[in-house]
C-alpha cells in the first residue's frame, strides 16, 4: 500500500504550476558617461526606452531617438535646439512618450526652466524649454500634456561638445504638465534622466 501513495505523492507536488512575471521597468542609473540611457517616472510609472517594430517596412522603430538644429555644431557649439524623444515601443496596454526640448544649449552645463509648449516639435516649436507627454493605449495615441510657464527644470549636467560625433549630453529633468484638452488635469513627470552620446 506505501508503494500506491508514493507516485501519487510525486505526481501531486511535481505538477505544482510555476507563475512567470514579467521584470518590472527601472529606470538606469544617473550617468555622465554616454550610455545612450534614458527615462523618467510619468504619474508613478516607470518609462524607460524600448525598441519596436515599424509597421510600414517591418524594421526596427527606435524608443529612444535624438535630434538637434542646423547649427547645433557650428560656433558657439550647441546653438540651436536639442531634443529627445524616449518611448515604449514595445509593450501594448497604457505608455507614454516624451519629448524633451531645449531651444538653444550654447550655454551649456546649467539649469533651463520648462516653460509654455505649444504642443510643436522640432523647428515649429516654442522658442524655450518645453515638455509634452502623450499617453498611448496599445500604440494609439490618447491625451497629450503640455508643459507651461516655469513648470519644471531640465539640469544639464555634462555637455563635452566633439565634431566627430562623440558629443556627450547628460542631465536630469522633471515636470508638471497639463491636459491641453482639460488644463484642470495634471501629470507628474519625475527622476528624469538621460546620458547620451550623439
């Protein structure tokens, strides 16, 4: 009769069911090196940059992409705009992107107020310091948050400018920005950072 008991007992403990999770996002560490790292925490979670597919040529669509002005690299070095975009490209359900802008970095390391945005990117932008969120549910884009005047900080906290390309931009930003549509609704976009070579 012991002998019954025993493969019941390996069958009943051997088919005990094994939950997997998935990894909550953290965000990289706060760098001055060029890790080409970035993120932020938008209303309590945690964005950090991922890669997804682009749906018109099946390539890869970049989380984390950069741009600057026509005269980012002539004298003085910096003097046009920056900017970045970090965004989940991957994962479906409730993201954000953001877009991270300063209108001229000639000025270098220091502290740049956010100010009003006008909801632009690039060249058709405000001609200050601006954050925009736009909230994403499965990839279509929902409610964009705009940043107004005096709304936060961006601290740019090494700018080694090279011609060839080794450019390294780090800082930290955060941020309260407002619903274009309802400017009662607020958002918080906190622990900012980026560490980027360009």
């Amino acid at each position: 009769m012991k002998y019954f008991f025993l493969p019941f007992l390996v069958l009943l403990f051997g088919c005990t069911k094994t939950e997997t999770t998935t990894p909550q996002d953290t965000l990289p560490p706060i760098t001055q090196v060029g890790a080409n790292t970035a993120g932020c925490i938008i209303n309590g979670k945690v964005l950090v940059p991922k890669n997804g597919t682009n749906s018109i040529n099946g390539g890869v669509a970049y989380g984390l992409n950069t741009s600057r002005g026509s005269n980012f690299n002539n004298l003085p070095y910096g003097n046009d705009y920056f900017s970045i975009i970090i965004s989940n490209l991957k994962d479906k359900g409730h993201n954000y992107w953001i877009y991270v802008y300063i209108d001229n970095l000639s000025n270098g390391i220091g502290q740049y107020m956010v100010e009003q945005s006008n909801g632009q990117f690039f060249n058709q932008t405000s001609h200050n310091p601006q954050i925009i969120v736009r909230e994403t549910y499965d990839g279509v884009s929902g409610k964009t948050y705009l940043s107004s005047h005096n709304s936060g900080t961006i601290n740019i906290t090494r700018f080694d400018f090279n011609t060839l390309y080794n450019t390294i931009i780090s800082g930290t930003f955060n941020a309260t920005l407002y619903n274009d549509s309802n400017p009662s609704e607020t958002i918080q976009v906190t622990d900012g950072r980026f560490d980027l070579k360009i």
